[in-house]
C-alpha cells in the first residue's frame, strides 16, 4: 500500500459544515502520527479551500492521498470558475458576498493563504465549468 | 512505557458497564471490557465528566482526605476561589477562611492571591510581545493536558507560567519558612480543590519534576466540616487579602477579564474548548491576544468535586466581587523566574498515533477504514468502545474483535440459524 486514499462531499448548503473534510483529515493525520507540521498546514489549507467552495461554489467534492512524505489534495467544484486567477491570488481580494463577510470569511486571504501553506499549488478552472484546485504538502525534514 | 498518574478512579464494584462515561469521554479514554468500564490512561486528562455523568458513582476522584494534614508541623490551606461560591448568603470570605483555621489549619493563603500576581505577569508578558499569539491560558490543567495530547501545533502558544495554585503555594511556603524557621518538608500545603485535575497536576506536573503542593482536599469532602465550623465561629479573623481581579478566577471569563484588554476569548466546557482549540488549529481564530479555556461549565466553579450548582455559584462569587478592591497582590519582579515553566510543553503523539512508524500506521489505518466501513456505524457503545471507528481502531490494534458487535453477532448468528431451519 503507498498511500491511504480518502474522498469526501463538501455540501454547499451550509457554512457550518464546511470544515468537516479538513476535520476529518486532521484526526486521521494524528492517528498516523504525522509530521505535526505538515498536519497543520494541510489543515489550514484545506479548511480555506472548503471555505471557498461553500462560498463560491455551492460544493464539490475532496480526494486526498496521503503518502509517508507528502499529503496530495484535490478539491473540485462545479462552480462559476474563477475569471482572473492572478488577481484572485492577492491579499485582500474578494468576491465574497456580505454576509459572508460578516461571519468573518471572505477577507480575500483564501487563495493567498493556502498558497502560503502549501509546498505546491495548481489551479485549473473553466468560466461556467468549475475550478479544480491541486494542492501538495511536503513533510519537511 | 511511561507510567501516568491519574486521580479518577473507578469503583469496580459499582460500575456495571453501563455506556455512559464512555458515551461523554471528551478523549474517547475509556472501554467497558468484561463489563467494567477502563480508562486508557495515555488518553485521561482528568476532566471530571466521567464523574459527573456516572449515574451509579462508580468514577471517583483521587483525593486526600482532612487527616492527612496532621502528618506536617504547619498546615496551610490554598482555598480556590470558586471555594467562595459554595455558601449560601455569604458576605463576607473571611467566614469561608475562619472556617478553614477552625477545621485545623494553622496558615490560610487565598489561591486568588497567586491568581492577581499571575494575571499582573501575563499582562507584562502579552504587553512585552514575548509569546506566541494567541496565548493560551495554562490555568486548567485538563485543558494544558488535553492540548499535549492532541494539539501538537498548539503546545507553543500555551502560556509558560504556573497556574495560580503553583504560584500560591510557593508564596505561602517561603511566608511561613520566613516566620517558623522551618524545613519545607514540615510544612504541608493543601489545595482546596474544585477538580480532579488539579489532583493530577499535583502528583504528575505538567509544568515542573515536582509541585509545591503536598495534596489537595475536595471542596466537596471537605463541605461537612467546614460549613460546621464557620456555623460555630465565635469570632471572624481578618486573613483575606484578595481582590475583584482574584476572586473573579472563579468564573469563566474571569481570568480573561483580568488582562484589561479587549482582544480575549473565554471558552467553557470541554466540548465548547474542543471547538476553539480546532478552529485555532486552523488560523481561524484571528485577532485574539489571551485566549482562557476552562473544561468545566462556568469555569472553575463548575468543577465535579465542588458541592453547588455552577450558576449559583457564579452569581454568588459575583455578589462577593462587588465590594472588593480590584486587586491586593503585586508582582515582584524578582519572582518571576521562579514563576516560569520549569520544561516546556511537548506534544505527546503516543496517545492517538496507531504506531510510531509510519508505514505500519499507515497499514493499520486502511485496515482500520475497511473494518470501519462494514460496520454498522450506530455509535451505540456496546461493544465497549464508543463509536465504531473507535472499535475499528481496537480490532487492528489487537484488543478487540469483531463479533464483540453486537449487530455483526446477531447477524452471524441470524445466518447460522437460517442454515440450519433450511437443512431441516
């Protein structure tokens, strides 16, 4: 076995459930006795991402593979896509509705942020289609 | 392995494998084996909840009882503040500590006061910008203990500094060294205590080899007699030397009221601390200074060795504020270094970690999701464990099988069954 496979629904119904996927992957990394670290990050990240696809996107779905030195994450949506990726990566930027706002999200940190906390990141999106976000974290040694 | 000491026990005589502490444990530390519930003592933090919820009071807290300060020359008493919400029409504290001399003590020092000198350093330290933010408080043991089993990234932001019981009782020691001339080992220090995890703290610091404290009483055992003796007091002796800020430790928030600041949070309940300490874990608590996390319902006062519902309590300690000065105890700069952690706070991954190597952890865990995934997925605990992830995770460890499901048995013996009316 090289790597534990996990795939979770990420509901785009409601805000308080967004969280469970990276949730769900944080106790699992524990259990592994994972680099605590690399846990981290992949917990930050992964819960901004799934902020994203609530927010924007009204769901998708999360696969994740988890390998002795490296955790690989997609997380895919059906949503609008996104028009500008260059400019949907500054600090500060944001589409997020308002009251989205003022439940403390939607700061324009999202994809900054993930960025920030992962070793490597793509993203593929298609106006109209969806967006599928690559992301990769690496245990540091 | 290392040896944990624990100060919940279980009464195995009066538990009859019922699946209620197993069913509240915040850390999933307990399994009914053979019928007798068990604690997993990597995993106990000492919280209490099984006392709490155990309808046959089977859990008990490990304490010392009154006797136990004759053993020493000097006695002193390290009453916790939430002590001062347990009587009913009380105005006045000294009554409480009058009481506590009656019963036998010689030397009464308010653990509010240590709580004014820890707040005092706190406010220094976060004005100083010398910790990591957020800070965490270190006050309750339960939560500093359940943070080094499953917040590794976390450990770093709790605050280095002893709680107010540690502090108190190193203060209380030096006064009465300084005024009897005596050793430490004859002067016993006893912490009136609201929780079994301060018992804990006790006997297997966190913070330190060994605690200035040499046992801690029960607020709930020690109820009978002191309520006795400060119905029989003759006099009332000036000992309190506490403020608002002190007192105010009784209660959930009060420690964060005390930093003075805007920028705090106050979490009570252990499922609630859960909750912040997660979304902590993920950057999405932001812009907060001191976070103060108590495991128990409204702070210390609703601790499970402590007599008096938590909310009255909270309104009494109120009452009794109102009337104080905001705060008796200044910190001494040259204290501060005996004040500090003596090691620092390290994440132990051995209690959930399947295996210390990976690649067997990673066996055991796709093992574990298939066991999982033919389960039932009920969570009904009577297997022993408390969900069926829970008991996916005893089968791959070796401790538990398959058929102790009570829904896998029925249906294995349900197809025995049909095998054999088909054949007659």
């Amino acid at each position: 076995m090289s790597s534990i496979h996990l795939h979770y629904d990420v509901s785009g119904e409601d805000f308080t459930r967004a969280g469970e996927a990276s949730g769900s992957v944080k106790k699992r990394l524990k259990a592994l006795g994972y680099n605590t670290d690399a846990i981290r990050r992949v917990a930050i990240a992964m819960y901004e991402a799934e902020i994203n696809m609530v927010i924007h996107a009204e769901g998708g779905f999360v696969d994740v593979d988890i390998y002795p030195d490296h955790v690989d994450i997609l997380m895919s949506d059906k949503g609008p896509g996104i028009p500008d990726v260059e400019k949907a990566m500054q600090e500060g930027f944001s589409t997020a509705p308002d009251n989205v706002r003022n439940l403390g999200f939607g700061a324009g940190m999202g994809l900054p942020n993930i960025k920030k906390y992962t070793d490597d990141m793509r993203i593929e999106t298609k106006i109209g289609v969806g967006t599928d976000l690559y992301l990769t974290v690496k245990v540091n040694q | 392995m290392k040896q944990y000491f624990h100060s919940v026990e279980l009464d195995a005589d009066k538990c009859c494998g019922c699946t209620n502490c197993l069913k509240r444990c915040p850390t999933e530390a307990i399994r009914i084996h053979k019928g007798k519930a068990h604690i997993l003592s990597e995993r106990c933090i000492d919280c209490g909840e099984c006392i709490r919820i155990c309808p046959h009071h089977a859990k008990r807290a490990h304490s010392n009882p009154l006797e136990d300060i004759e053993q020493y020359k000097i006695k002193i008493a390290l009453p916790a503040p939430a002590l001062f919400g347990q009587f009913n029409n009380l105005d006045d504290i000294d009554i409480v500590l009058t009481g506590l001399r009656a019963v036998g003590f010689d030397f009464i020092y308010e653990v509010s006061r240590g709580a004014e000198i820890v707040s005092e350093l706190t406010r220094n330290m976060i004005r100083d910008n010398k910790l990591r933010k957020p800070i965490i408080s270190s006050a309750c043991p339960a939560v500093v203990r359940l943070i080094k089993i499953r917040f590794p990234e976390l450990c770093g932001n709790v605050m280095p500094l002893l709680a107010p019981m540690e502090v108190a009782a190193k203060l209380a020691r030096r006064e009465v060294r300084g005024m009897t001339g005596l050793d430490d080992k004859d002067i016993g220090v006893f912490f009136i205590t609201p929780c079994p995890a301060k018992v804990t703290e006790i006997n297997s610091p966190n913070h330190a080899e060994k605690s200035a404290v040499s046992g801690a009483i029960a607020i709930s055992q020690l109820y009978p007699a002191l309520t006795h003796a400060m119905d029989h007091l003759t006099t009332v002796e000036s000992i309190a030397k506490s403020g608002l800020i002190g007192v105010g430790w009784a209660t959930s928030g009060g420690e964060a009221a005390a930093m003075l600041g805007e920028k705090y949070l106050a979490a009570d309940g252990i499922e609630n601390v859960i909750r912040v300490l997660e979304e902590l874990e993920d950057d999405h608590i932001r812009d907060v200074d001191f976070i103060e996390l108590n495991a128990c319902s409204g702070g210390c006062v609703g601790g499970v060795l402590t007599v008096e519902n938590p909310y009255v309590a909270q309104a009494r300690i109120h009452n009794l504020r109102k009337y104080l000065p905001v705060s008796l105890n200044h910190l001494d700069e040259k204290d501060v270094d005996a004040m500090l952690w003596e090691k620092e706070l390290t994440y132990n991954a051995e209690s959930f970690a399947l295996s210390d190597d990976i690649m067997e952890a990673m066996e055991m865990m796709d093992k574990m999701e298939k066991i999982c995934a033919d389960l039932p997925g009920l969570d009904c605990g009577s297997c022993g464990a408390p969900t069926c992830r829970a008991m996916a995770e005893d089968i791959v460890k070796g401790v538990a099988k398959e058929t102790d499901c009570i829904h896998k048995l029925k249906a294995k013996i349900q197809s025995v069954y049909d095998q054999l009316s088909s054949t007659l």
